[in-house]
C-alpha cells in the first residue's frame, strides 16, 4: 500500500501533505427479538489527503484511487482558499518522525472465530431475556470492526497501526399494559474475542432490572444530590468536562477559551481527571493517531486545577501547548478531529457505602443512557436508580434524565469513590462516531443536579 | 453492475443492487472566520440477494471483482435471514424535478463568500460570536433488481447553517437555509436569528412547573422522534409500540396533521422510490388527531402480512455508511399541516413560559414509550409575549401522548429543520425543571 501512497504524495505542491488509507473489515450478527434480521462481512476502503499550503489546511475524501488527481487538486485549491481567508496561518507543532507497524494483542483474535460461532454465541445471549415472561422484544447484536491503517506523510512518517474492535450489545425492552421500559447492555473493546465470552450472567442482570423497572416510580422532577456510578461518572467526565478540553472545541470560542486556562481552579481536591490513550486493554487504546503523533497520558485536572489539554498538531501550535496525540479519524471517509481516548476520574478514598452515607437523602443513579454537551451545559440520562433516605437504599425509579452546569457541578462534586470501571462500548457523535470512546470512572457524589422527570 | 445481476440471477430467487455515487463540499466559519473546507467524494454498492426464502448481503466501496462480491452475499445466507417478501417491479416513472444544476457550478469561493457576507452582517449588529457553516451536495442513486425494475435519481442540495452563540457555550440561536440549488439566505432569515439573539441575550433566572412551552422548528424533532417511533411498523410488529391497536383512534390533538410527502420536489431529497425500490406517495400518519396507519419496509410488511409502504430506507440513527445498512422503516419526508398564527401572534398567546431554541439530549430517555426529557440549549423565558431573556440549566418532559394533546396552535409558516419542513408548535401544561 505505501508505495502507491507515496505515488500521490509526491504529487502534491505543499509545505505538507498526509495520506491515510483504511481497509475497514465489519462483521455484523443483529437480532430483532427472536428474529436474526443481519449476518455479514464486508470490507469497505477508502483515501483521506490532507494539504497544507501557504497556511491553508484542507482535506479531501475519496473511494477509488482513480479519483486520486483529481481530489489532489480540488484540496490544493481549497487549502490555497482557506490561505487566502484566514488570519492567522496554520502551523503544525513538531513531532518525532515515526516508521512504525503495530499490531494489536489480543486475546483471541476474533478473524479466527468462526461467523457460526459468533452467531451461536449471540443467538444463547438473546435467549436470555427472551426467556423471560414480561420481556417483549430485545436487540442484540455482535459487531467486529477492524480497522487497518496506513499513514504517510511528506516529513517522512510511515505508519501502520490496526484496531480490533469487539462488541457485544444488547438493548432489552419489558411492557405491562402500555408501560413500556428499556435498559442496554454494552460489552467487548478492543482486547479480542475473550471478553465477549462467558456474559451470561450480565444478560441476566440487565434482563431483572428491566423487568423490575416495570414496578419502579416515575422520579420527581427537582434539583437533588445523587451518587453517580462509575458508568454515568464517565459519562459526566466525557460529556461536561471532556468535550472541554478538546481544544478544537474551545479555540474559536473567545469566552471559553478565557474560562478553560490552564491552572485555572474548577473542582475540589479530590477531583483528578485523566485522558490515557495507552492504557493497556481499554477500549480507547491506541498507540498513533491519525496524524501520525504517539499517544500520550495527558492530565487533564490535577486537584481540581485545570492541567491540560488533548491537541491535534494544529491546535497544539496555535495554543503552544505539548501535543497529545488525540487526532482520530471514524474511518476512511473523514480527516481526523480532536477525540478523547480513554477519559476517566481517578479513584478517591471513600467505599460506596460511605457515599451514600454522605449523601443522606438523595438518589442512587446508574448506567448512562446516552448524553450531551452545549458548552457549559450538559444533560444526560440514566437507565435507572433508587431512592436513597438516611443513606440507605429505596425505592427504584425510572424516567432519570438529568441537566447542570459544568462548572458548578465540577464544584458540586463532593466525594470520590475508590472504585473504578472503565466503559466497553463507546459511541461519541462528535461529527463523526467513535465506537472507541471509553470513558469511565469511580462511583461519585455530586450536589445540586437538576432531575427532568417527566 | 449489469453483468453482475446477470450473475446473480443464475445462482439466486432474486437479487436487488443499489449503487449510491455522492459528492458534496463543506466550507465552515467558526468566530467569524474561515476554518475548514472539506470535500469527498464516495462511491459504494450494497446487495441483497434471496435464495430458498433467506436473505443474503454484501456491500463494497470498489466493485472490481464481481464474482468475490457475490459469493460474499452467498456465504451469508448461511446464517438463515429470513426473507419475507419479493422485490418489486417498479417503472420508472416521470421523474421529480430534484436536481439543480447550479449547484455543480458552485464553487468553494462562492460558498465562502457567502458565509462570509453573514459572518460580517451580523458582525455589524452585535457582538455575539456567529458560526456559519455552508455546503452543497450531489446524489445519484440506482437501483436494480432481478424482477426487472431498473430505477435511478439524482439529488442536489445546498445548506447553510447559522448560529449565534451564546457566552460560555455552544448553545445558539440556530436556523438551517436548505434548497434544492444555491440561493443567498434572505433578510428575514438572518434578522429572525438576530433579533431572538439579542432579545434574548440576557441570562434569567425562572421558577419551573407546568406551563406554555413553544418549539421553534429546530427543535421539534425531538418530539417527532417519539412519534417516528410509534408508527414505525418495526415497532407495532415487535409489540413495543403504545400506539399498536389504536389504528382510526384520536391519539393526538386534532390540529395536528403529520404527513410524509416524498413527492414535493420543492425541497431537497424528494425520492419517486424509496432505497428498496418501492414507489413512494403521499403519506398521511396523522389526520386531525387521529392515527391513520403505520409505515413499514420490506421486511416488516412482510413480516406483518402487509404492502410496503415506501419507506424502506438505508439510515441510521448516527450517520454512518449507507451501503452498509439494510434498509429499515424511515420516515424521510415528514411535513404537517401549517395552523393559523404567526410566530408573532404565538408568542403573544404566552403569558407566562418558555420558547425552546434548541434542545440536547433527545436520543436519550425511553423513546419507545414516547417519554421525552431534553436539556434546553437553549430555553427562551417569555412573558406575556416577549422575550426576557434565556434560562440555563432547564428541561422540558413529559410523554408524547400528553404534550401532543395540548396543542394551543402551530405556526403558519414553514421553516427547513432537522427531519423536515416544520411551523413552530405552542403547547400547554409542558413540565419544565429548572434550576431556579
């Protein structure tokens, strides 16, 4: 592949250019209640060129490397428009120039997994609930992503990087009368075939809780204290605060470029937050992103203090700040963006049952149930949770979304836990889908959030 | 792509081939100031074949090699998709006016110069930050099955998109400019985004409960959503549909009229067949209130001893690849009938409540059920008809079958947003939280 990606390089008249071609390799097993309604395999492949020129960046896309002459002079053109229009020219920040090939570990590689047993394995998770009187439909699914990937660019970097990605979701739906309730279910990552076997015991878990969700309460819109699990903490730590600090997010933004300084205090003590790309068998891992820069842990808030920032080469020059290496691409239809790897808050010192005991009265939430980030503003949901009275746990509620403001619940954010869970499915919708999000962290206590009910 | 329907037809029940060419370009000012373009170019075509009543499936970028494709979808059947239904013949019939040629001629400047005149107009009258994003795009999709139907459309498209932000946030006074062909957003357009901007500038504090609450069209899909989910025919088969046994009903209040309208080629997107090859038509789901019928694909009219409605469409939720979808229930097309007040005489049905300019949150919560409980980005407080200010930190929620049965009035006028063409909708006794 590299000797016909630094054919169309060469091509190019820039201070700089990249090109990332993907072959992406997707095995998908869906079942609609009992019904399988998909089993496949394809492979879909595609360029990406980036151009820098006179201080303009552009990208192009295209499908057949036919189309190769073509996109290269629409991108120049456009990177000599983007030159003619801005300010202040683009500038990347230096980086090592890396020849690499990597190539995932996993624990069972997934490719030597027969689709039979891959539908069979499915087929008995789906069962599960299915199995159960009040449940009426589920959807179920494996899906494999294997992404491998090229890049080269005119500094000389040459790098071929391959993620496998597993999952394992299941989305279960229980009904009495017209009530209708939901809960999901989402395992795998990026470590292999392994960690989608041996489930059985979560398909039942989740098939309980949807079935008691039947019976719970519709919870009272008002402004409470919960205690977040460790699905929702990271959910609060990738929506509210981690979309934050992509820099690409805030750097056209005047007022919150002034609100996100470095050494600016947010939180209290307690409160650390991390973005680590390279932890080993999270579902965020990577070792090189999309721009050909090495990954990096990067501190995010150190004792409530404002430490850093996840850059792109561009941003990384514009704020003078140290590259990250969080540029990532969906595939081989976008340029990479500013993504957040592996995203968590680092376990404190309390037990749950010391949270709770904290908390008094209040609500116990649990499992993310999707979210969403203006700025500031934040909102998300929970699948469901319980009332808590003197720091004990009630009665089950359902109906949970749940709205702040990131400042002040950064503040709000009272006491961490000393667990920690990191997500195994991932879905962020920045433009572009991440199935490798990962975010997490420990079980947390947070004041004055407000609950929209119904 | 001929020659391997050919192939197909002699090792198969049946083969359809959908082939999709796209290309579009993407300029985007952010503070005022030009920071990207991007341009594609993509080209892909999916398969589906039915042999011995299962369903096969394959998808590629680059068909080079015929044969490796088709044995691709044959090695699927062995999984044992049902296949419920036949594909259709279909002629071709007259086709919809859906292409603009001035799109094809307009060039990345233009659209930059464009942006450009906004970001400066608005510049002009306040100091709030203005992104602008505009881009055009060109479709062509065919479809061919081996029940000889042998259909294609091209599509054009050009939007624009203006927001004016608010401080510390990305929430905005939005508002989509979409047409078929290039055309310079008007004065109202810009002057609606500017005055709601600077009426509503300042941050207010407000007491929540039940009250007026009225949806600019930008928002209103995250209602719509809910009854999307309702009438989908993949619901009503599953049994997870409220709305399943209530055909003829009044489920809604009776000023509302929802439709699916393919055919008006006025807008962008307009489709003689859907991605299945079935031909499209006028679709009444709601008629005064009351619930006319379902909409279903395929697979699910099969499934539920049916016709195909039309509205077998290869979409999903977050984007994605089209080719690699099988096509599900999708309206596409929804429209509603416009009421009688202008969006000046709504607001002055308010005494006391909130106008919603943007929402967050409406993938979250339990859709099936039709419950919604969305974050406002952001909420407008309006007082006896005017706009005091914006809240933060406030949601709206409640259940479609309540919120849809307190219809005060919709607007008269249509706007492009998100899912369609829309008026705005005033609502009463709505559940807002806030912080205040």
């Amino acid at each position: 592949m590299f000797p016909l990606m630094r054919s169309i390089l060469s091509k190019t008249d820039s201070d700089y250019s990249d090109v990332r071609y993907e072959m992406k390799r997707e095995t998908v097993i869906t079942f609609n209640g009992k019904e399988l309604t998909q089993i496949s395999s394809n492979s879909t492949d595609g360029y990406v060129l980036r151009v820098l020129k006179r201080g303009g960046l552009s990208s192009v896309a295209f499908t057949r490397e036919t189309d190769a002459d073509r996109a290269l002079r629409t991108v120049e053109e456009n990177a000599l428009l983007i030159a003619r229009h801005i300010r202040e020219p683009v500038r990347f920040a230096k980086t090592e120039i890396l020849r690499k090939t990597v190539q995932p570990s996993l624990e069972e590689d997934p490719r030597r997994v027969s689709m039979d047993e891959k539908l069979e394995l499915t087929r008995g998770y789906n069962s599960i609930p299915l199995g159960h009187e009040g449940i009426v439909t589920t959807i179920t699914g494996y899906s494999e992503v294997i992404r491998e990937k090229y890049f080269l660019n005119t500094e000389g970097a040459e790098i071929r990087e391959d993620l496998v990605t597993t999952r394992l979701s299941s989305s279960i739906t229980s009904k009495v009368g017209t009530l209708i309730q939901n809960v999901r279910l989402g395992l795998g990552g990026s470590q292999g075939f392994r960690h989608v076997r041996n489930q059985e015991a979560e398909f039942e878990k989740k098939t309980s809780i949807c079935l008691d969700l039947l019976k719970a309460e519709p919870v009272q819109g008002r402004r409470v204290n919960v205690v977040l699990n460790p699905s929702l903490a990271g959910v609060f730590t990738h929506e509210a605060f981690g979309h934050f600090s992509e820099a690409d997010l805030i750097e056209d933004s005047p007022t919150l470029r002034a609100r996100m300084k470095i050494g600016e205090k947010f939180g209290n003590e307690g409160l650390n937050i991390i973005d680590d790309p390279t932890l080993p068998g999270q579902l965020g891992f990577y070792q090189y992103d999309d721009e050909g820069v090495a990954a990096r842990p990067t501190r995010l808030m150190e004792k409530g203090v404002l430490a850093g920032r996840l850059h792109s080469r561009r941003t990384a020059a514009a704020f003078g700040e140290p590259l990250s290496g969080h540029c990532i691409a969906e595939d081989y239809r976008y340029a990479p963006i500013i993504r957040m790897g592996n995203i968590f808050i680092e376990p404190g010192s309390h037990t749950f049952n010391d949270l709770l005991g904290k908390l008094g009265d209040g609500l116990y939430l649990l499992d993310s149930m999707g979210g969403e980030t203006s700025g500031e503003n934040f909102t998300f949901g929970a699948q469901y949770g319980y009332e808590v009275e003197g720091g004990r746990l009630g009665k089950m509620i359902r109906d949970i979304n749940i709205s702040g403001n990131l400042f002040q619940t950064l503040e709000n954010i009272r006491a961490v836990g000393n667990d920690l869970v990191l997500s195994k499915v991932g879905g962020c919708g920045k433009g572009q889908l991440n199935i490798r999000s990962c975010n997490g962290g420990p079980h947390i206590l947070v004041h004055d959030v407000v609950v929209g009910g119904r | 792509m001929e020659r391997l329907m050919e192939m197909a037809k002699k090792v198969t029940d049946g083969a359809e081939i959908y082939a999709l060419d796209e290309t579009g370009d993407g300029v985007g000012f952010e503070n005022g100031r030009l920071k990207e373009i991007e341009s594609k170019s993509q080209s892909g075509v999916s398969l589906r074949i039915i042999k011995n009543g299962n369903l096969g499936f394959a998808y590629t970028k680059n068909l080079i090699n015929p044969e490796e494709f088709l044995q691709n979808a044959l090695d699927s059947l062995k999984g044992k998709v049902e296949a419920p239904f036949e594909f259709p013949f279909t002629r071709p019939v007259t086709p919809l006016n859906t292409f603009d040629p001035s799109v094809e001629r307009l060039s990345n400047g233009t659209l930059v110069e464009e942006c450009q005149r906004i970001c400066d107009y608005l510049a002009s009258k306040t100091e709030g930050q203005v992104n602008v994003s505009a881009g055009r795009g060109t479709g062509r999709i065919r479809i061919l099955n081996s029940r000889g139907t042998g259909v294609s459309t091209t599509s054009s498209v050009y939007g624009l998109h203006t927001s004016l932000l608010f401080p510390n946030s990305y929430a905005s006074i939005h508002r989509p400019w979409v047409h078929k062909g290039f055309e310079r957003a008007p004065d109202p357009y810009l002057r609606f985004i500017l005055e709601t901007y600077t009426q509503s500038l300042k941050e207010v504090q407000m007491r929540g409960g039940r009250m007026k609450v009225l949806f600019l069209p930008e928002t209103l899909y995250a209602l719509l959503w809910r009854i999307q989910s309702v009438t989908n025919g993949k619901n009503v088969y599953q049994k997870v549909s409220p709305a399943a046994g209530r055909l003829n009903e009044k489920v809604f209040d009776e000023k509302l009229t929802l439709y699916d309208d393919p055919l008006n080629d006025q807008v962008p997107g307009a489709r003689e067949f859907d991605d299945e090859g079935v031909p499209s038509r006028y679709f009444p789901v709601i008629d005064k209130g009351v619930l006319t019928q379902f909409y279903y694909d395929l697979y699910y009219a099969g499934k539920m001893g049916v016709s195909a409605t039309g509205h077998g469409y290869k979409s999903a939720m977050w984007g994605g690849e089209a080719i690699s979808f099988k096509p599900s229930p999708s309206l596409e097309h929804l429209s509603m009938k416009a009421g009688g007040k202008s969006f000046e005489e709504l607001l002055r049905l308010m005494d006391r409540g909130v106008l919603i300019a943007g929402v967050m949150g409406a993938h979250s919560g339990n859709i099936l059920n039709g419950d919604f409980s969305i974050g406002l980005s952001p909420g407008l407080y309006v007082e006896n008809g005017e706009v005091l200010g914006h809240i933060k930190d406030a949601m709206v929620a409640g259940n479609i079958f309540d919120t849809m049965n307190h219809i005060i009035e919709l607007e008269n006028t249509f706007h492009p947003a998100s899912g369609g063409m829309f008026p705005a909708i005033l609502f009463d006794g709505v559940s807002v939280a806030t912080k205040g």
